[in-house]
C-alpha cells in the first residue's frame, strides 16, 4: 500500500509492523506497549501503522492517533541519528543548565525538538531523567551524562556522532 | 578472592562509573572479583568504589579511570590511605545523620541476586505477612502511619482497606512509578538499586488485599531502570516469589512493568490508570476513587513505589519500630532527594520532623557554587519556593502545607543567589501548559495565561493590574483544576511572587540579580 508518507519511513515493512502488534495482543491494555514497539522498530509511529493498530484494538483510529500525539516521546518522523534527550527541568536549571542548552542548540544551530539538516542530531526537550543530584544532565543515545556544563555537553555529543 | 563494589545507579553511570569499572577490571589482577551495586545515595561522590576489609567496606570517591593506577598502588585493595578515601561509608556524617529503612540495602547488595536480598533481610516481611493473614497486614500497614509518599500524604492502610472490603473478581496493585518530579530520583534508585524490595512490597499488598495482578508504571526516561527491574522480575519469577503460587503460599500474583512516554501528568493516579489502560493520559474525575473502580474498571491499589517499598520493612520490623520515628501526623522516614545547587547532592532517609535549614545547611552542605543560598523548591515543579527565612519548617507534611507548600516526593532543589525568580515562575506556568492533559481548562488554558502574565510583568507593562490578574488566576487554577498539576503550579508561582517580589520589579526576566 503505497502512502504519501512513506518517504518518512525509509524502512517501512507492514509485515514487521504486523508482528509486533500481534506480539503484544495478549496483554492488558497493549496499546502503549504496541506503540513503544513500533517506535523501536521503525524509529516512530509510521502514519501507515495507526489503522493497523486501530483494527487490531477494535478502536478507531482517531483514537489511536490521539493516543500517539498525547505522549511527547512518539513521533511522527524518525529523529536524527543521533538523539540527546536534555533536561530542561528546575534541578538542572539551578546548575547552569539553561546555559547548557543554549550553547548546544546555538552550536548547532537548531531549536528544541528540531533536528539538524544533515539529520545528525536531534535534540529533545526532557523534563527529568532523575539525575538531578548530577545535574545538568542529559542522555546522549541512551547513554547517561552528568554534571555536564556546555563544553563538555557538545563533547559527549561529538563522541556519539563520530563514525 | 578480593570483593570491589561500584555501582552502576545510573547518576553513577553518568559520571563515568563504567569506565572505572573498566579500569579495575584491567587493572586490580587477578583475584578481584567486581560486584556492581545501587548507589548508597552520596551522589556527590560518585563514582564511589568500595573494597570490601576485615574493617568492614571502605570507600573511595569521586574515582576516575585516571586515579585507578595510584589508588591500586596506594593499596585500595586493602583499603589503604589514599587522598580519595572516605572511609566506611556507614561512618560518613551524610550517612551517620540518616535512619536507612527503605533504602537499608540500596548501594549495599548486587540488586539481583536473591541471596543478597534474603542475607540482607529481604522477604522476612512478606513471611510473616503470609504467616499473619490479609487483615492483620492491612491493619499493621494501618499502625505504622505510613501515608502517601508521592505527595499526597493519604494513609496507605486506608486505601488498602478499602480495596480490601471491595468485592470484585479481579482486583490490581499499581506502582506509580512515573516520578517526574524534578529533583527527585528515589524510585529510581530502589528500580536499579534494591528492586526486590519493591516486589516484595507489591506481593505483600496483593495478598493483603485479595488482587493477583500488578503493575509497575514507570518512565521512558528511566531506561536503565527499566532493565534492571525487568531482570529482577525475570528472577523472582524464577525464584517463585510472583507467579501462581508465591513462595509455596498456594497464592498467586503475577506482576509486570510498563513504561510511559513522556508525560508528566501520567504521575496523577487517574491519569496513569487510563495511561495503563491504553489510552490519552487525562485525568479523571473523582468520585469514583480508584479503589472503587480503578484499572479496568476494577478495585485497584494505586500507591507510590517509595510507600510500596516501605511495606517491606513495617512488616519486618513491626508497625511500632516504624512509627515510632517521625512528627505528629507524618510517621516514619521519607527518603529527602537532595539535588540542584548543593554541595552534597544525593538520597537523605531520615524520620520526620527534622527542618528544612537543617537539610540545607547541614546535610546539603549549602550551595555547589559557594554562594548564598536563594530559594530551596520543595516537591518538584508543583511545590513552592522556600526562601531562607522559612528554614525553621519542619519537614512534615502538616508543616509544610501550612507554610503554603508541600513535601511532594520528597525532592529539595537548591538555588544560589543568581536565581531569578520571574524567569521560575515563569517556567512553572510553561511546564504546566507543556504537560497539561487538557481536560480542565484552568489548567489548559489558565497555564498559557500565566506565562503571557508573567512576561508582562517582567516587562513591567501595568505591573500592578497584571500582578492583580495573576494572583486572581493562580486562585483559578487552585480551586478549579480536577488534579494537582492544575491545582498546584500556583504554589511555586505564587511563592515566588510572596517571599522575592524584588524579582518581579518590572526589570525583565533576564535582569541581573544584584549580589550581596
């Protein structure tokens, strides 16, 4: 089934989609669980797997897309290659963490939650990853990091982005 | 064979406890074996390496992959002076001041080996809840006092009691392990630190309330608490402490871990429930408590993990021995979460009723930066502004609310004296806009209000009419929200305008504030 988002998804497979919501059928309330699934393999909710996931929950599809939207950790579109989920919250604030942010995000001349053009890096907006007796801190990949300030905040991203 | 323990508690992970490990493993020889553990909590002095000694653990810390080579030379292995040693960590006047009771084993076992739980006292309260039958464990919970440690202070037997008394077919226990609030990390630390205690704990409230199945509701967030936890459950599966027939008992509970995906208000009990269910995280409206009809519609124990994996230890030790520590009304110990500008950062347990100055001054050691201290926020993004002249507070909850604040989860974030408090007010409306769930439009819509108010005043466009307006809506958003994120981003607001009303002069938001 051809869609005009499937230039999104680069790696888009509705076989695989398919076996990941049946995969999780059998447990209670699997709707998040599906969507984790789905942004696992596909790195987002592919517009293509809402009807297929509201069919398989017997919900329509209004509803699911309104599941997807309210959470800010799916997307819509994969995020960059590498993705750096940084806190914004009152505990890393109190230790230079706005300062922090800013002098990531002016490096890299993107705003919160936008990527940069050569799909790099994408910097996302967290408010909390419990680290907060290490502020500022930040995950760079899923790798943890704290105590950083802005030098070292674009260091431990170089690290990830190098080949 | 020579024990090393370093945790790997990912406030650890973050400043490079693998790479120590690394190093020791390449470097101590043979003979060493490595164990990692949670952290004891002293995350100022992470990454901590210990050795185990005839004396009893030593410590060492903040250890690099650089100091790996002298401290081995130095003769860490036997616990040898060395300009990084602590001592025994027990010693430490972070750790003398404190009464470990849900955080006893935290940083001290490896979190997943049953042996060590059981060595360490683990399981002797879900024996003796087996031995002692539904009833006499939920009035023991009862005795103890102990009440809600997410923030709204409910007493925990009361709940239980209820779902208990509740008829049903199915009935649940759920964690709300979804702790959002900023400067807190204790459920977090008890997920990757010591996860059998929170088991323990879910079992113990399965069987006292007659509910087969939990769940754990934790955060996307938290990914290496997430492992970890899933791993414990994997073997206390094996182990038979969750499954159709816990630990010989002819009981069944069966327990799993979800995790959310960003959203703060999923931490409202309602909201996780519909969250768990599969739906939008929105809140619903009370009546019917969700000890009545909760998940699935079904009678349902939603408590916080930290009140989940206290459980464990009241059942142990007896409800006296727990609430004879603690204040008035607020019995026990809360694990305080120390975090932000401070010069020891990390997990303080201790009984209620010590003071807020106390924590500050002595045990948080004051500000990181040397600076004077500005403002401490109690209780995450929800939770007021105390300035110092309000340090005399006695941490309680009862003390606390009639200070206009609240203890929340216990996270204290500290601020030096370069804090502008507009630019905090300000952020306390822009979160509440960012993770309203939209249902109530206080809170939907009040909260974008509020930063536009906000930016007015900063601005000093009529700053006393827009003064007079926020004032008037954080009154809105108090009284007329259907939950707390509504209901209390007036308390750091209106805390900030109250005790620093010279941050709010009209001189724009990224004024210098004069120093001393």
């Amino acid at each position: 089934m051809a869609s005009k988002t499937t230039n999104l998804v680069a790696d888009w497979d509705p076989n695989r989609a398919a076996e990941i919501i049946s995969a999780h059928l059998g447990l209670e309330g699997p709707a998040l669980p599906i969507l984790h699934g789905l942004q696992a393999a596909f790195g987002c909710v592919p517009s293509e797997a809402i009807p297929m996931v509201a069919k398989a929950l017997n919900r329509s599809r209004a509803e699911i897309h309104g599941v997807v939207t309210f959470y800010h950790d799916f997307r819509e579109a994969p995020a960059g290659k590498t993705v750096v989920k940084l806190c914004r919250a009152e505990a890393c604030q109190a230790v230079g963490g706005r300062e922090a942010a800013s002098f990531l995000l002016a490096s890299l001349g993107i705003g919160w939650g936008e990527t940069t053009p050569d799909g790099a890096v994408t910097v996302e907006a967290v408010y909390c990853l419990g680290l907060c007796a290490a502020a500022p801190a930040a995950l760079v990949n899923g790798q943890p990091h704290g105590r950083l300030d802005g030098m070292s905040l674009i260091e431990a991203v170089a690290e990830e982005t190098q080949p | 064979m020579i024990r090393l323990f370093v945790p790997k508690d990912v406030s650890a992970l973050a400043v490079g406890a693998d790479r120590v490990a690394k190093a020791l493993t390449q470097q101590a020889g043979e003979g060493v074996q490595i164990v990692r553990t949670g952290s004891r909590g002293m995350t100022w002095l992470e990454p901590m390496v210990e050795v185990e000694t005839p004396e009893g653990r030593i410590a060492y810390g903040p250890v690099t992959p650089a100091d790996v080579p002298g401290l081995l030379a130095a003769g860490l292995l036997s616990g040898a002076d060395h300009p990084l040693r602590i001592g025994r960590p027990e010693d430490h006047p972070f750790m003398v001041r404190q009464t470990r009771l849900t955080f006893a084993r935290c940083g001290i076992v490896d979190p997943l080996s049953l042996d060590d739980y059981r060595a360490h006292g683990g399981l002797e309260g879900l024996t003796k809840a087996l031995a002692m039958g539904p009833e006499a464990v939920v009035a023991e919970v009862t005795a103890s006092g102990l009440r809600g440690r997410g923030g709204a202070g409910f007493p925990t037997g009361i709940k239980w009691k209820t779902v208990a008394e509740a008829t049903a077919d199915r009935k649940y226990i759920v964690c709300n392990a979804d702790e959002g609030d900023s400067g807190t990390f204790a459920d977090r630390m008890v997920l990757e630190g010591d996860p059998f205690c929170l088991i323990e704990g879910m079992v113990i409230a399965g069987l006292a309330v007659g509910a087969t199945k939990g769940f754990v509701y934790s955060r996307s967030e938290y990914p290496h608490a997430n492992v970890t936890f899933t791993e414990a459950l994997i073997l206390a599966r094996e182990a038979g402490l969750i499954g159709p027939d816990v630990l010989g008992s002819g009981r069944s509970f069966e327990l799993e871990l979800r995790v959310g995906a960003g959203a703060y208000v999923c931490g409202e009990e309602t909201a996780l429930l519909e969250s768990l269910e599969g739906k939008r995280g929105m809140v619903r409206a009370k009546p019917p408590l969700p000890a009545h009809v909760g998940l699935f519609g079904k009678p349902t124990v939603i408590n916080n993990l930290v009140s989940l994996a206290s459980v464990p230890v009241i059942l142990a030790k007896g409800a006296k021995a727990y609430a004879d520590y603690g204040l008035g009304r607020s019995r026990g110990t809360m694990p305080i979460q120390i975090a932000g500008n401070a010069k020891y950062t990390g997990l303080f347990e201790a009984a209620f009723g010590i003071t807020l100055g106390e924590i500050i001054e002595t045990v948080a050691g004051g500000t990181l930066s040397g600076r004077p201290v500005k403002a401490v926020q109690c209780g995450g993004p929800l939770g007021a502004y105390f300035p110092p002249s309000l340090f005399d507070t006695a941490y309680d909850y009862e003390a606390f609310t009639a200070r206009d604040g609240l203890i929340g989860h216990g996270g204290i974030v500290v601020f030096d004296d370069s804090v502008q408090m507009g630019a905090q007010a300000r952020f306390a409306m822009e979160f509440c806009a960012i993770e309203s769930c939209g249902k109530c439009t206080p809170c939907r819509i009040g909260s974008t209000r509020g930063v536009e108010v906000i930016d007015k005043i900063m601005a000093g466009t009529e700053r006393a009419a827009n003064m007079a307006v926020l004032e008037d809506l954080c009154q809105t958003l108090k009284y007329g929200s259907l939950c707390a994120l509504g209901g209390f981003t007036p308390y750091p607001v209106m805390s900030a305008v109250r005790h620093f009303p010279g941050d709010f002069n009209g001189s724009g938001i990224n004024a210098k504030v004069p120093a001393e």
